[in-house]
C-alpha cells in the first residue's frame, strides 16, 4: 500500500517530478512530462504497477524500513533520507537535475556509519502500470522498452533480475558512495549519455541556490515561503511557462470516494495567482514566462476562453478512467485528462485580468499583444458577465449566478479600466466604467442576505462559499465595510471544521450536492489562509497569525501540503503538492509581516 500522501517528498527537474516515500519508495513518476504516462504508478495501485525502492535491506515478509530524518539540502530539491540502522547509518539524496537533454532520476547511497546492507528494487510499468516493458542489456547496460519509450538505468552495482523486477544487494561502509540513475529516451533514439551523478549534483545544487538567491521576502515566515516558492518553481514546466495546479492525478479528496482529478495540467485561475505570488517576491522572469504562455495558448481564440489547458497550451484534455488501477486506498476512479476543461467559470477573466494588471504595475516589459488581449476579453464580458457559469469550483451541477464569478467579472473590468486610464490602452472608457457599477449594484442587490448579513454563494441561495472572503481582498468592497464583516463572521460560524479550518461550501455526504458529486470532503486549505487574510484586513491580527500558524503546522515534515486537510483522518488529502494551497500561504505571510502580526 502507498504511504500517506504527507509521507511523500517532492523531487522534479521543472518537467516533471517524482513523489519519493518515507521508506524510499518512489511511487509516481510520469515521463518526460507532468502529464506524460506514469512509469511509477504504486501510488494509485500495488506494487504491479511500478516503484522504486532503495533502502536498508528487509526480510521479505517484513515492511520496508522508514527513513529516521529527512530533509531537503539548504534552500533546494534536493532529498537527503537518512536511516539508522542495527549495523550503522546510511543516507539516500535523490534529485532531479534540471534538464539538459534526457530527464533523469538519481540516487546517491552514502555509508555513514557500520557497514549496512542495502537493496535496490526497481519495477518499472509503463502506461500507468498497465504495460511491463521489455527489459535487457545494452553495452553494459540495462534498458527498459515499450512502444515509443525507453527507460536506461544505470549503477555501478551489480544488478539482477527476478520476478519482473531489477535488483542490486549490495554493502555500503563510511565513505562509500553508489549511484543509481535512470533516463528517459524517446525509443528510437540512441541511447541517452552515461550520466554523471556527482556533477549533476553540484550543479543541481548552484541551480537552486541561485534561483533562492532572487527572492525579495525577509520576513519572520522566510523559511515557510521559500520552500513554497520552490515548490512553485518545481511546478512549471520549463519550455513553456505553464504552472501545473499539482503533479498527480487522482489523490482523493475523500479518502474511499469519487472526488479524484487529474492536477497535471495548467488551470489560467491557478497560474494567475501564482504568478503574482512569484511577482511580490521578485520573481519577474517566472512572470514573464507565464504571460508569454498564456498569450500563445489562447491566441486566436480569446473569447472561448478555457479554465485550464495542458502545458504546452494543448486545448484538448478528454478525461478518462483507469480501470486497472484500485486508486489510492481504493478512492476510485483514477481519472486521466480533465472533463472541466470546457466549462464555463467566468472568475477566470477577471484572474487573468489581474494578473496582467499586477505584471503592468510591477514593471513588468509592456506586451502590446496582452493589452490587446485584455481589451478583447472584456468585450466578451460585455456580453455575457449576466449569465450563470460552473463557477471556481467547477461544479458538475447545473449551472449558478455564482457571486465569486460575478465579483471576478467586476474586478476584469476594474483593472482594465486602470489600464486605459494609465494611457496604455484605448477603449470605451465611460461606458465601462457603467457596465463595472452595473455589475457591482448587481452583486450587491442579488448576492447578499440582507437578514442575515451576508453575501450568499450564488444569487437566491441560502448557502455560503469561501470564495466571499476575496471579496476584500479584490478590492471589491473595503474591509471595514459591515457586508465584507458579515460574511467572514458567517463563514466562520456555519464553514468551519471544529479545528477552525474552512470548508469550500456545504456538501451533502452521500446525496449530490451544489456541485453535483456525492461524499465530503477535507477542509480546503487556501480558504483557510483566505479567511486568515481577512482577519488581518479587519483588525483580528491576532487570531489572523494564530490561524496561519496552525495552518503551517499542517506542513508535512518538508514543508509540503496537498489539497485539503481530513479533520476527521487528521491527515492531508487531495492532489500533492498543491499550489493553490502554496501559493497562499505566500500572500499570507506577506500580509502578516506587513502589519507586524507575528510571534516573537
């Protein structure tokens, strides 16, 4: 069975990544990319459909060994698990260098102390673990082939094979350094270059010290948003600029049920609001990246807006079922490609919108092309601001006047109106400055509960939404204003777990919901930092720093969050690592420090 989802470790080389295990498993891997077939898939199913193990030896019978301590070296991606054996330490650093040809996985084994035996196991099914490749030697060498892909593994240790699987047994003693790599090549290709462990550790090592280097954060919190800016930074897909909402697919969000989706792909909501997180803390090219991505994946084409799209700006994402997979803990089905792709969020225009105003007014180098695009998606807007959408949490029940979705819409207008009035851009500007009032006095008259003082989650419901807590926090209406108050006070009293963590809106266990889906699910993590930025706006400094402390303390030991946290499991759930939950804790850390609400 695989680990709990905070067991894991992240590793990747801004291509792709790897989940590695307490016990040094690696139990997901997909290549060469994020949203490439899983070679490694034991995450999602059993051991059949592919790892990776290295550690102590075990008796057959007996559960791997964990490792004592694990960390990452320094401000990097780089995994040092160190495990305290009867006959001494010995420590394992995984990493991915940052890519320069074939992607690869390496695997340092270093004694420490005593003389410790050790196992490599190395069980690799491509197609999701469906397809057990044709594994042989070539010059020395041992190959793994199916279809269009080849996976070289290459050790100075002795290998062998049994049961499907390669093995190495081997000792290690203080000093001893053994390697293990595998890389990925096209299968018609030659063979990738033999690797070169100990330089591709240096210079992975130079890489992230010197991306840590650029960032302008020196706050009480630096240590919690540095290693968020890195996970940020492991999500990009280097070629391209796209941010992937998250690595896997299918990490359930109640654990046994149906709530699992595939993360790998890059949501325009996610992506904007991670590129102003890197922007805030003076990570412009990242942003200037993004932008460019963004501008090629809806180019020709900006009034179908998509919500989200593949890395490269693939349009196309039909979602289908692994049946051969259990899923994770048997939450099935294992879902591949997102069927939410087409749907109509109208948040969207105004998370883009914003985005590029906050590139605009942090210097970023002017884009004729982006103003134009701005100018065009209002326009669309325009026309269509008045009709109900699936909303940010992409029900799949009929569609609302989602009050989020309508203040998104006014804050597109808003910062565009911002943008001809700076006279980098021409447009209508009186009659947009109406249709802005208009869709504020919209909101206003139809989203909110005079009786009860609040904003509702879509226009004649009852029910509320986290998503009311950016309300404030766009500028919508101020902070003291005794709506904005209401709402926080509402969603506290009728949204929160008994532990203080927020939930997304109300579900119905095992009847369908708002959004269409039966079970619960986890409290969502970035709407209890929204509600945590909120407090801060409004004067509760303190409860506002004791909430986002809590909510550090849900971390996992590397500093990484999933999705969701299960306040009845008191256990992480969802996808893993999440950005949207990383991304803000960033912004919240930023507001703490800027008004002092802070211990110590």
């Amino acid at each position: 069975m695989a680990g709990r989802i905070e067991d894991y470790a992240l590793i990747g080389d801004m291509q792709t990544a790897a989940l590695v295990c307490r016990d040094g498993t690696v139990d997901w891997l997909c290549l060469p990319r994020f949203d490439s077939h899983a070679i490694f898939a034991g995450l999602l199913g059993t051991e059949e459909h592919g790892f990776w193990r290295l550690g102590p030896a075990h008796a057959a019978d007996a559960e791997p060994p964990v490792a004592a301590r694990r960390s990452y070296r320094g401000d990097s991606l780089i995994l040092e698990s160190e495990w305290d054996t009867p006959r001494g330490t010995v420590r394992v650093t995984d990493f991915m260098p940052p890519r320069d040809g074939a992607p690869q996985l390496i695997r340092i084994v270093e004694g420490v102390t005593g003389r410790v035996p050790m196992r490599s196991a190395l069980r690799m099914r491509f197609s999701y673990g469906r397809v057990v490749p044709w594994v042989h030697k070539h010059e020395g060498r041992t190959v793994a082939v199916a279809g269009p892909d080849s996976v070289w593994f290459d050790t100075e240790a002795e290998t062998y094979g049994k049961a499907l699987t390669t093995y190495a047994d081997f000792t290690v003693a203080p000093g001893d350094r053994i390697t293990f790599t595998i890389s990925w090549q096209p299968s018609h290709k030659q063979p990738p270059p033999l690797p070169e462990p100990e330089t591709s550790l240096e210079a992975t090592e130079d890489f992230w010290r010197e991306w840590v280097e650029h960032c302008t954060y020196h706050g009480p919190y630096r240590e919690a948003v540095i290693r968020s800016l890195i996970t940020l930074k492991a999500l990009t897909y280097a070629p391209t600029g796209g941010i992937v909402a998250a690595p896997t697919t299918s990490l359930p969000e109640d654990i046994g049920g149906v709530r699992n989706w595939d993360y790998r792909y890059t949501w325009l909501r996610d992506a904007a609001i991670t590129l102003s997180s890197l922007l805030r803390t003076g990570y412009r090219e990242e942003a200037r990246a993004w932008r460019e991505w963004l501008l090629r994946a809806v180019a020709g084409d900006p009034e179908n807006l998509q919500i989200m799209y593949g890395i490269a700006g693939e349009r196309e994402l039909g979602e289908a079922e692994l049946d051969w997979l259990p899923g994770y803990e048997n939450s099935a089905p294992v879902r591949v490609g997102n069927g939410a792709a087409h749907q109509l969020q109208l948040d969207v225009y105004g998370e883009v919108t914003e985005a590029l105003h906050l590139g605009h007014m942090t210097g970023l180098a002017r884009n004729d092309y982006a103003s134009l695009l701005q100018l065009k998606l209002i326009r669309y807007l325009e026309d269509h601001w008045q009709e109900p959408d699936e909303g940010i949490w992409e029900v799949r029940g009929p569609r609302r006047h989602f009050v989020h979705s309508k203040v998104m819409a006014w804050v597109a207008v808003d910062r565009t109106i911002k943008l001809i009035e700076s006279g980098d851009a021409d447009g209508p500007l009186e009659r947009w400055r109406e249709l802005r009032d208009d869709i504020h006095r919209d909101v206003c008259e139809k989203g909110y509960d005079k009786e009860r003082n609040t904003f509702t989650q879509s226009y004649g419901s009852q029910e509320l939404d986290a998503s009311l807590l950016l309300i404030p926090q766009m500028g919508f209406l101020p902070p003291d204003d005794k709506r904005v108050i209401g709402t926080i006070e509402a969603i506290q009293r009728e949204l929160s777990t008994p532990d203080g963590f927020i939930l997304r809106y109300p579900t119905e266990g095992d009847s369908a919901g708002v959004d269409g889906l039966p079970g619960d699910e986890g409290a969502f993590l970035a709407c209890s930092f929204w509600m945590a930025d909120d407090l801060a706006m409004i004067g509760r400094v303190d409860e506002a720093r004791k909430l986002f402390e809590k909510l550090l303390a849900l971390r996992n030991d590397l500093g990484l969050l999933a999705e969701e946290w299960d306040p009845r499991l008191k256990r992480q759930v969802g996808n893993f690592p999440q950005a949207f939950s990383h991304v803000p804790l960033i912004d919240t850390a930023l507001r703490l420090t800027a008004s002092g609400a802070y211990g110590g």
